[in-house]
C-alpha cells in the first residue's frame, strides 16, 4: 500500500500506527522515497505524521517527543489534532472523542516545531458522518487557527533547541 501510494506521484500524508513507536517511521517513509525512486518520481513528496498511541482500551495519547523523533525522518512532520482525542470503540459500538483537548495538543504540536496540523471540522460535528466526537466545530476554527499561526511563528522563530542539547 506505501509503495502504491508513493508511486501515484502525489503528496502522501503517512500516518504513523497507533502501535508504531516514532524511530519506526524512518522505515515507513524510506519505504516510500524508495518506491517513488524506483518510479522515477520525487522523493520528498511525503509527511510523517503524528496521531497518537494506543494507551490501554479505548484510549489514545499524543506523546510530544514523537514529533521530534518523527522529524528525524528527514520528511515535513504532521500532527493530527482531531485522531489524537479518538477514543477508539469508546462509545461501545462507535468511536468516541475529546473534542476539547484539540486546542491543547494543537497548541503543544505547533510549539514542537512540526509543519503542519491536520484537523477535521465539521458545521455541526454531532451530525457528522464521522468523527464528530473529536471534530472541531467550524465555528472554533478561526480562533484556533489564529492562535496556532503565532505561535508557529515565534516556535519556528526561536529554532530547536533540543538539537543543542547533546
């Protein structure tokens, strides 16, 4: 499946497993950069992003060092902020969600440094089709993206410090 999507010549978003530890990713995104290679297609066309781990049943939790590890890929780092408040088969015969964490993990992933957020909204997430648990309300988006905007800013400002810390 990585070796079909790196050769559609299109940007993949690669999602990193609930049960892959961040280091694993290397192999996930290598894999991609050599099938797109061997088709002769650029080989930067690809994130590594970041949407929590499974922490005991139904529960998922976003550890921040992951980004960092994640960007040792070599590829642009997404945080997804709505699957990252997923609580998996929470509702017994659905997925539930944490909507009100989105703002935090949001904001702690932009402070890390990545390149991008991902995060599902919808008008009304209690008629969702899916993911309505963890969407943002359209409404609240303005806000958080603005409040996310500078704070990128002043993150991609300052540098990464942790790379000094050897």
């Amino acid at each position: 499946f990585i070796r079909a999507c790196a050769q559609s010549g299109k940007p993949v978003n690669i999602k990193k497993g609930q049960f892959l530890a961040p280091h694993d990713m290397k192999n996930v995104i290598d894999k991609a950069r050599h099938a797109a290679r061997d088709a002769g297609l650029p080989e930067d066309n690809f994130m590594a992003c970041e949407r929590g781990a499974s922490f005991g049943y139904n529960n998922l939790v976003s550890d921040m060092r992951s980004l960092a590890i994640m960007r040792e890929t070599g590829a642009p780092v997404v945080f997804d902020a709505t699957h990252s408040v997923q609580l998996p088969g929470g509702q017994g015969t659905s997925s539930g969600g944490q909507r009100e964490f989105v703002p935090v993990l949001a904001r702690a992933a932009v402070a890390t440094g990545v390149a991008g957020v991902f995060m599902e909204t919808h008008p009304d997430p209690a008629c969702a089709k899916s993911d309505g648990p963890n969407a943002v309300p359209l409404r609240r988006m303005k806000d958080l993206l603005s409040v996310l905007k500078e704070l990128d800013a002043l993150t991609k400002r300052s540098g990464f410090l942790e790379n000094q810390f050897d």
